[in-house]
C-alpha cells in the first residue's frame, strides 16, 4: 500500500522527506493520525494496530469520532471546535478520552493536536496505566483519610468511654483516701490510686500521639501565671516522691515567676512527664528540679527546668534512641517499671513544637539530668504582675452554690464526695435542659458541666446558659467549668467556643477539681 506525497510548508512535494514521513509513520511508538476536517482519517500510523488491534489501512475514510467512548464525545467535540479554530500563537492544550479497541474494550489516550490547511495533525498516547495508576493515588489517598478520621473518631470515643469510668474509680478512691483507714486499708487505696494515674496517663499520652500523627495537636497560646502553671506538677510529684521516701528538691529564685504567653497545660505536661520519669526511676536518693529565667536585652526570654535524679540512669548508646517513640533506655525497663515509652517523645515533640530544645545526659547507675529551654516572653512585666489588687484572694469565703449537670450517677457522686468538707451547696441535674431550667430558676456562682450527655448535650446547654446572661445583662457573668471524658483539642475549643471558661479532663481528682475552682472562683 502507498501514500501520495505530502506537501512540505512550501507546497512542493519532496522525496526524501516523504519517505522520512512514511519512516516515521512506521516505527512511531505513539499513534499518529491525519484527518480532514470533516474527521474523516487520511492516514494512520503503523502503531494503531499494536495500541487499537486496528490494522492502518482498515481505518483510512473512517470517522474518527466513531471510535470514541459515547461519554466522551462532548469533551471530544469540544476540543475538535477548539484545535480547528485555534489562531496563531494560541496555546496548544491536551485532551484525553477514551477509544474503542478493536476488541471492544477501552484505551485511554491523551491527545495533542494542530491544524495545517485543511488537514489536522494529531498524535496520542495511551496513558491506560498512568490514569488507572493516578485514579488508584487518588482512591488509596481518600481511603487513608477515611481511616485516619475513623482513628481519630474511634480514639475520641475510647477516650470518653475509658475516662467515664476510671473518673469514678480515681474520684472516689481520692476521696476514700481522705477518709479514716487501717493501714492496710491505706496501703490498698494508694496501689489502687497508683493503678489509676498510671492508665489515665497511657491514655493520654496514646491520645497526644494519634494528634501528633495527624498533624492535629495545636498550641493554645494565651497569658498565663507561672506559679499556677508549675504548682499541679510540682505538688504532685512531690507527693508522690516523699511516698517512695525520696528528698524531692525544688531550686526556684525570686525572679521565675508572673504572667507570660504561651501553653501553660503543655510546659505543665512536659514538666510532670519528665518529674514522674525521675520518680518512677529513683529507688532511693533524690530528685531535683532547678528552674531559671534568661531576660537578656535583645534575646528572647527563655525559661528553662532541669531535672536531675539519683536513679537508674542510661549509656551513651541508649541516649540517640531515648526520645525515639515506643523506646526506652533498655527492653528491662519495661519489665521493672512498666510504661510505654511515649512519654519522652511527646515531651520532644511538644518543646520544638514551641520552638524549645530538650536534652539528657546520665550515667548508668549513678543517675540522669534533663533540661528544657523554652522561648517564654512575658505578658506583662513583674512590677505590673505584683501590682494587681489582691482584693479577690481577701474577700471572706462564703458558701457557694454549685450546679453540676453530669448525667453519671458515680460522676455526680465523686463530685459531691470532693466538695463535701468544703462550703458549697451542690444542685445536681441528670441533661442539659435540667441544667438550664435550674439556671433560669436560681443564681449559681459556678457551674460544672458534663460535655456529652444524653438530650442536649453540655455545649448546647452552655450556649443556652450565656443566653440566659445575655438577657439579664444586670446578673454578674457565671464561670461555667466544663467536664469531660472527651480529651482532644478540639473539644476543648469546642467548650471554648460555646462559653465554656475552663476546660478539666476526666478522670477529675480533688486536687484538679478544687484547683480548678480556685481559678475560677477565688473566694
């Protein structure tokens, strides 16, 4: 079969080039194809019959829209209207649609195409593969964020039916504690009291790094007083270092203290992971905490707390993988004292989150050190945080009247046992709308309220509540606590967001709980 010669630009027939033309017609991987512009083909390339199982001479008079996949016949016909009536110095754009195989299946081609006197000159590839691989990219990547939000869902759900119940195990244990027991009995309370932090605090931490893996775990930037930050981590450790019989030591001049900006609950979290390591690793000897506060002209002000400890220490071997996830100095540990080893990579990852830097050095044996250095400016000077009116702290107490809305009977219950040595008249409600009814019927100065119950939920109840206020503009603004066994950031902004002014976790000890009220209510 032959093919008359086709024209150069000049109009002349040339005989070498016809024959480079039809050489190339031959041995072309991609499908070449001229067309009049009726669409009618001229001449195909040899390559149609290995792409389209078409032999070339069974297409030539063939309507080359009659090959295309019904579907595409729009797109197809617009991309004609556009590559016939395209003018000079006009982009050149791609189409791609799909073409019958001789067979009858589909091949997808992607075309590029220019028009020359009353002929159109159009190549093709056939990108089957790449678009079937692009649409599988495409498919993989929404079925992973589908998982990773069914995880997130699934973790914020395990999180509040794990919390609900250990609130009630740690609440009323806390306050068991706080009543007369046998030495036997204490010693039973406390290994329960033990077991409880323990699994609130692997839960959390699994928490912080199912948000740190997806990217959710923010900052909450926000004034904040230094001593109320520290006190709940020091308080505790201590604590909870006298009861293993170690000296527990805390170094803090005059100057590290006021009002400064940034995530008080996170440098809290990663001053209490790194005492409770200290803790749970010193069988005897000491731990010690030194804090210090760099003010340099024209440098940012930095905070920064050592920790040191007399215990079992690590090698130099085990330090690179010390802030590593789910590592620990050696597999032993693990067996001895239990843990994770979750704890020092969150702390990590929180300090170059505000842009800190940690470290650690040890000796086997003899004990281990760790310093944080966090970017901390002031939100106010010292003179000006000293200066404020202590009135509030002064005024005498009074009995306060407290409306919990918790729809937990063992919640309600840890609640009342927490504030029963204390002056407060406890109203307690089942929903939401028994809260707002109650709200609307007498004044409360507090309320605690639980974040998921059944009817109308906390937050609905709290937006209700403000609006209550809203209409009583002359009643004083009521601080709303909320409580909740949901944990992640979001809810927190959640609470926020509705009118909430504080956030607590469950499970709730006294200590949180009562440390809580004092911010909200100083009286």
């Amino acid at each position: 079969m032959s093919f008359a010669p086709v024209p150069s630009l000049t109009g002349q027939p040339t005989r070498d080039h016809a024959a480079d033309l039809a050489t190339f017609f031959d041995v072309s991987l991609d499908l070449l194809v001229i067309r009049d512009l009726a669409g009618f083909i001229v001449r195909v390339s040899a390559s149609w019959a290995a792409t389209l199982g078409y032999r070339p001479e069974d297409l030539i008079g063939l309507a080359i829209l009659t090959l295309v996949h019904p579907d595409d016949l729009p797109g197809t016909r617009a991309s004609v209207v556009e590559v016939e009536g395209r003018r000079p110095g006009d982009p050149v754009l791609g189409h791609v649609n799909r073409y019958r195989h001789r067979d009858g299946h589909y091949v997808t081609l992607e075309w590029r195409a220019q028009r020359f006197g009353d002929r159109i000159y159009a190549v093709a590839r056939d990108v089957t593969a790449k678009i079937a691989a692009e649409q599988a990219l495409i498919e993989a990547k929404s079925a992973a964020e589908a998982a990773n939000r069914a995880k997130s869902d699934f973790l914020a759900n395990m999180s509040h039916e794990i919390r609900t119940p250990l609130n009630g195990v740690i609440g009323i244990v806390d306050a068991l504690s706080r009543t007369p027991l046998s030495p036997d009995q204490a010693e039973m309370v406390d290994l329960i009291a033990a077991s409880g932090v323990t699994l609130e605090r692997l839960v959390s931490d699994i928490l912080d790094v199912s948000r740190i893996e997806a990217g959710k775990l923010e900052l909450e930037l926000r004034p904040f007083d230094l001593d109320e930050a520290l006190a709940a981590p020091l308080e505790t450790l201590r604590m909870r270092a006298e009861d293993k019989g170690l000296a527990f030591h805390v170094e803090r001049p005059a100057h590290v203290r006021g009002a400064f900006v940034g995530d008080s609950v996170r440098i809290g979290q990663i001053l209490g992971n790194l005492l409770s390591n200290a803790v749970k690793f010193t069988a005897e000897g000491s731990v010690c905490v030194r804090f210090a506060l760099s003010e340099e002209i024209g440098a940012p002000t930095l905070l920064s707390f050592e920790i040191e400890d007399t215990g079992v220490g690590f090698d130099a071997d085990h330090a690179a993988q010390l802030f590593q996830r789910f590592s620990q100095a050696d597999s032993s540990i693990t067996r001895r004292f239990g843990g994770t080893g979750l704890g020092l990579s969150i702390c990590r990852f929180l300090t170059e989150m505000m842009g800190g830097r940690i470290e650690a050095a040890s000796t086997p044996g003899v004990g281990s050190r760790f310093r944080v250095e966090l970017p901390l400016p002031r939100a106010e000077s010292p003179t000006a945080h000293d200066a404020h009116d202590p009135a509030a702290s002064a005024r005498p107490s009074r009995r306060l009247r407290v409306l919990l809305a918790e729809d937990n009977p063992i919640n309600q219950r840890v609640v009342q046992l927490i504030l029963a040595d204390h002056a407060a008249e406890l109203i307690a409600v089942d929903d939401g709308a028994q809260a707002v009814a109650a709200f609307e019927a007498g004044a409360f100065d507090l309320v605690l309220m639980d974040m998921q119950m059944p009817g109308m939920d906390g937050l609905t109840a709290t937006r209700a509540l403000r609006a209550v206020e809203a209409a009583r503009p002359s009643a004083p603004r009521t601080p709303i606590l909320m409580l909740s066994a949901n944990a992640m950031a979001e809810h927190r902004d959640a609470a926020r967001a509705a009118g909430a002014d504080l956030h607590l976790a469950k499970p709730v000890t006294a200590r949180d709980l009562l440390t809580a009220l004092a911010m909200l209510v100083p009286n």
